[in-house]
C-alpha cells in the first residue's frame, strides 16, 4: 500500500530561546502563526541551528546565511 498522502518526517523541535525566535524572524522563517520548516531544515544543514538532545532548537551561529537553493 503507497501512502502518498502522508507528509514526509520532519524534526520536531521546540523553541525556547528569544534569540533563536528572534533570528528566524529576521530570516523570515518564523512569523505569528507559522513556521517555514524547510528553511530551519536548510539552516541546520549549513550548521546555524542544532536541535539539542532535548529537542529544543539552538542557534549556533547568530549570522545571515542565504536560504535559497542556489548556493
């Protein structure tokens, strides 16, 4: 049986730290209501963001790094 209806898994993290919130703010990736997870996917790939063994999402790097696709 194909399930395609069923999405993809995602990491399930929290957020707990302004900076953290703040940072996806300015990034674009977290607004009042949503959240772009591909974009916080793409920024834990290049090492901005970890998620701790806690589950909570940590900013490593507090710089500006493009979420496009072309790099």
């Amino acid at each position: 049986m194909h399930l395609s209806n069923i999405p993809e898994k995602r990491p399930v993290f929290r957020i707990e730290d302004e900076t953290v919130k703040e940072s996806l703010m300015r990034r674009g990736l977290m607004g009042e209501g949503y959240i772009n997870l591909s974009g916080v996917e793409g920024l834990i790939k290049k090492g901005v963001y970890t998620i701790d063994s806690n589950g909570t999402l940590e900013l490593i790097h507090n710089i500006m790094v493009s979420t496009s696709s072309e790099e």
